[in-house]
C-alpha cells in the first residue's frame, strides 16, 4: 500500500496556475516523509580537468572505472559551485571541454537490503552535458544545464549482503556549439605566428560569464517500490471557496489505496480527497497577493536577477533585499534557477516569469531542426518542474533572439505552441529587442516583453530622449499587436561610488537619472497597457572580459556584495508607493507606509 499527501496553499486565486497535461513522468522535489528519506552528497568532491588536447584522455583512459586519484592528480571542489571561481589556476577559469567529478559515499544497510525500498541518485543541475557513473557503470546522461536529472540506482546498490559504498563519477562538459542551449561556436584561430597550434576559443552570444560545473545539489532519495511520480495541481475559485484539481501518478504496482490532504501554512487538513485525481473545495479563501487585488490584476514591479546556482545564505539575503525594495516579481534570467528559489517565491509572494535558457540566439544557424527538438525539451523539463509552483505567472522561451529572421519565426512559433500545449493555463512569452515591424515571433505571444536601453546604448548621455522614445515605443507595439506589455529590461552600466553632477554615464547620479526618465514614462502607460516593468539589474555580475566590462555587467542597483548604489533608494520608495496603491487603491498611498508590507 502506497500513502501519499499533497500540500497546496490554501491562499488561492485564478491565476495559481499548474497545469501540465501533456507531461509524462514527474520531477517531484525530494522531501523527506514516513515513507522517503534523503542523503544530501553537497560538500567536497574530487575534481579534475581534462587538459589534454582533445579533452577526451578522461574517455580514453576510462577514468570512471576506479577511483579518479588512481589515474592522476585531483584537487577538492565545493559543490554545489561553479569550478571557474575555486582554483587559483587561470586554465580553470576560462577552462572548455570535460570535467570530473567524483565522491563516494556509504549507504545506510536498510537501502541496500529492503527490496522494497527504490534508491535514486538526483543531480539538480550539470552545466552543460554530463555522463554519470555509478561503481563504473554508465547509468544516465542528460544535455543542457539549469535543471535536474536523476536516475532509480537500485540495482546498483542492492547486490549483496554488506552495505553498499558508491562511487559516483560525473563527467561534465561546459562546450556550447551551436545546437545547445544556449548556444556557442568554437572558434579555432590558425595564426601560428599568434596563437599555439590547436589553440580555440569558446564563442558565446551572451552577456554573462559561462559559469559551468555542479551546481546545484546531489542527493541521494529513496521511495517505495510503488509510490508517487507526480502530481499536478490546478486551482480556481468559485465564490468564497478556491477549488483544488488533482492528477496524481503512482507507479510499481496497481495495488494502492491513495488518500489526499491538503494543508495549510500551519500544516492544518483543509481538505480531503481520495483517488488518483478529484478535486478539493476549501471555504473561506482569500487570494494571494499580489496576484489579485480587489478584482484587478496587479503590476509586476521589480528588478531582474541572475541566480545560475545555489546557496542559501545568498538566497535569503537576495529575498531580505526584495523585501525591503517592496518588489513583487522577477524573471529568472536567462535560465531556470534553483527550485528552492521558486519555493521561497512561493512562500514569500514573489510572482515569476520563468525563462528557459534560450538566450544568445542570435545567429541564423541557431535556428535549426536540431535546435528546435532540444528547444522543445527543456521546455518540457522547465513546465515539469516548476507546473505547480503558484509564483509561475508565465512561461518565456527566449530572450533577445534574432526575431526579426523568418526562420526565428516558425522557430518560435513551433516552442511557443508546444509550451501551451505542455500548460494551456498560464501565458508565454520571449524577450524581444526587435523592432516592432520586423519581430516575427511576436504575433504568437500573450505578453510583449520588451528589451530597451535609452540613453544607454545609443543617444550617450541624453536623458532627456528617454520620455519620448519610450512612448514611441510603447506605442509603436501596442497599436500593432494590442497586447499586453512589459518592460522587461531598462537600465545604466554604474560604477559604485563614481559621482558626477550633472550626471555622466556610469556614475550613480546618471543611473538614477536614467531610471527617472523611465518611471515617468512607464507612468504614463502602466495604467492603460503596461503591466510591468522589470529593472536590468538587481546586483552587479559576472561577464566574459571585454573592454565595455569592468570586472563584470555593472548595471545592478546594489553591488555584488549586496550594497546599495543610490538607485536602491529611489526604487524601493517608487515600489512601495505602488505596492500601497495596488493593495489599498481606495485609500491615500504613502510611499514611506513600510508597515503595511504585503509580505506580512
């Protein structure tokens, strides 16, 4: 007999969206109940580069088939971390091929022994290719970074009579060519009177350093032999009382008794159900903000953030500095984060644009059949994950491809189409930084999201162009389309302490100068048909070295060690006023009314 409970929020509104018909198999987040227990593997692993010059000695060698100290030297890597910011090796930093990594570990005696007891190995993401093996046996490969993969080992662990110590080896390989995602080309420059011979380098066609390795949590997590594979959630309400859809898979066997309980924040039964699928009815609900407020949808206000991996004390620090901006969404830039952020989303009232990795198309050979089917995967891995998380406001499948080429057209069309028909329930949308007249894949979205940098990229120094263009802009796309639209990145490169008045690029001044321009524009709109706008960027990051990058994109409002510049201040007092106007419209709003924080 198989028991399982599913936990929801009671708080529901139309737009706690999760459905995700056309799924098959689940990526449940591993928690530990009666029946589950977990074995994080986080903490030192040995590591190794393959520096040859082909980068396949790793292969030739077969390094996976004993322990990897025996076939050279390693060195101890943290995971999860990305391998480039360890080692004070230069080679490491901007390393490109195959990595190793490699831990043992002993299993408790009751996993090996209980036949009825499924043991399953869980990696929350490699960058960007990885092979896994376990005692030497190839046991699961998956393409793509930034989401989680895992494979049931049982049979490799439950051999004999004494308890089992795994080696668990993982190859991982950081190349980006031009059918990955994000895609990349290798370059190799030929010039022997300039470069050594083989010599290559990684091309990409992003704005952020290609940070690579795990990095994001092992595990190790065991079930029943018959237990829960999925379960997907789909919520409305029906006057006073939010309605609860279930669909639960449960595999191993057709023998079960399946009971259902839904609790609240306080872990209080709120429902009962029994079945593989129903629905559950819950009284007195009132919706989430800032979902819904008073019958009218709520303005996305915040700021983007980079979140490739995972670490606690950065993560809670990151939503402490959410909270006292009084922001209320981001999107997670150019790639799905980690699921603990979308869980402190979750619990925090933090609306998300999820965004697969389809950033840095950008050629016309990106645009390819090949492409395409991966494009489609991830698509479907991103909506297994994240369907039943009630911060998923929309689905985005790209950023900033090149829109405007016809291939890039039926391209979107193809990966926008598939996502709806993974969820029909929520929006989906790309970025675009196309023109208007030209972007072929917008006719196919339910949400303009739009990339621009007046008086950044273009105009230096003239702040006062912002207003104008802006409005053309808007106006340009909304005539055209008569959709909804979001501002989905804007913004000024600053430098933390530069100052200049009147204000010049890249001091403090102009980036608050820059960003009042565009908050009386954004004024004129967000009332009518501008739903959001999301600053580029929360805190300064990493990019790949380049004369136009000092030590990294330096266009957040707080530093990369989590300081405020001085447009932290302006918009967290722009945030709060409209945080007070969406929750109390009928009241006077205060921007100083801390105290009325919808996070309390």
């Amino acid at each position: 007999m198989a028991r399982g409970s599913a936990v929801a929020w009671a708080a529901l509104g139309p737009l706690l969206w999760g459905c995700a018909l056309g799924l098959q198999g689940g990526m449940l987040y591993p928690q530990e109940s009666p029946s589950r227990e977990c074995k994080e593997l986080d903490g030192l692993w040995s590591f190794r580069a393959d520096f040859s010059d082909n980068r396949r000695r790793g292969f030739e060698e077969q390094w996976y088939r004993r322990p990897l100290w025996e076939s050279g030297p390693t060195v101890d890597m943290p995971v999860p971390s990305s391998f480039n910011d360890i080692s004070q090796d230069w080679r490491l930093r901007h390393f490109v091929g195959w990595v190793w990594y490699e831990r043992e570990v002993i299993l408790p005696e009751r996993w090996t022994q209980d036949l009825r007891t499924r043991v399953v190995l869980r990696i929350g993401s490699a960058h960007s290719y990885a092979i896994v093996w376990v005692n030497g046996v190839d046991t699961l490969e998956h393409e793509g970074g930034y989401l989680p993969f895992e494979a049931d080992i049982s049979n490799l662990v439950q051999v004999g009579p004494l308890p089992s110590r795994l080696r668990i080896t993982i190859a991982i390989n950081n190349t980006l060519t031009p059918t990955t995602l994000p895609p990349g080309t290798i370059q190799y420059l030929t010039d022997t009177s300039k470069y050594p011979k083989g010599y290559f380098v990684q091309n990409t066609y992003f704005d952020f350093f290609n940070y690579a390795g795990l990095q994001r949590s092992v595990l190790l997590y065991t079930t029943p032999t018959t237990y829960i594979d999925d379960i997907t959630v789909t919520t409305s309400v029906e006057q006073d009382s939010g309605l609860v859809n279930y669909q639960i898979s449960v595999k191993g066997s057709n023998l079960f008794k399946l009971e259902v309980r839904l609790l609240d924040a306080e872990n209080k039964v709120v429902a009962n159900g029994t079945g593989t699928q129903g629905q559950l009815k819950v009284p007195g609900v009132s919706l989430w903000w800032p979902y819904l407020m008073h019958e009218r949808p709520a303005y996305l206000y915040s700021l983007e953030i980079r979140g490739k991996g995972f670490d606690w004390p950065l993560l809670v620090k990151d939503f402490n500095l959410l909270r006292w901006l009084g922001a209320n969404a981001f999107r997670t830039s150019h790639y799905p984060y980690a699921e603990e952020v979308m869980q402190m989303c979750d619990r925090y009232g933090i609306v998300v644009i999820d965004e697969c990795p389809g950033v840095g198309l950008a050629l016309p050979q990106f645009f390819n059949n090949v492409s395409l089917h991966h494009h489609m995967q991830v698509m479907e891995e991103v909506v297994r994950r994240d369907k039943n998380h009630p911060a998923v406001v929309m689905w985005s499948v790209a950023n900033e491809p090149a829109s405007h080429l016809e291939s890039a057209g039926y391209y979107l069309k193809m990966v926008i189409a598939h996502t709806k028909s993974l969820d029909p329930s929520r929006p989906v949308t790309f970025v675009s930084n196309s023109n208007y007249a030209a972007d072929k894949g917008a006719p196919y979205v339910d949400v303009i999201c739009l990339n621009s940098y007046y008086s950044w990229y273009h105009d230096y120094g003239h702040l006062e162009l912002i207003q104008l263009q802006l409005a053309t802009q808007f106006e340009n796309w909304y005539k055209k389309y008569q959709k909804p639209i979001i501002q989905s990145e804007y913004g000024a490169e600053t430098i933390a302490g530069f100052h200049q008045d009147p204000p010049l690029m890249f001091t403090e001044e102009y980036q608050k100068s820059l960003l009042e321009q565009y908050h009386l524009g954004l004024d004129q709109k967000r009332r009518k048909y501008v739903v959001g706008e999301l600053i580029w960027n929360f805190a300064d990051f990493m990019t790949e070295q380049s004369p136009t990058r000092v030590l990294g994109n330096k266009k957040g409002i707080f530093t990369r060690q989590r300081q405020p510049k001085s447009a932290a201040f302006l918009l967290r007092e722009r945030y709060w006023k409209i945080a007070n106007e969406t929750r109390y419209p009928h009241s006077v709003a205060k921007s100083q009314c801390l105290e009325n924080s919808p996070f309390t």
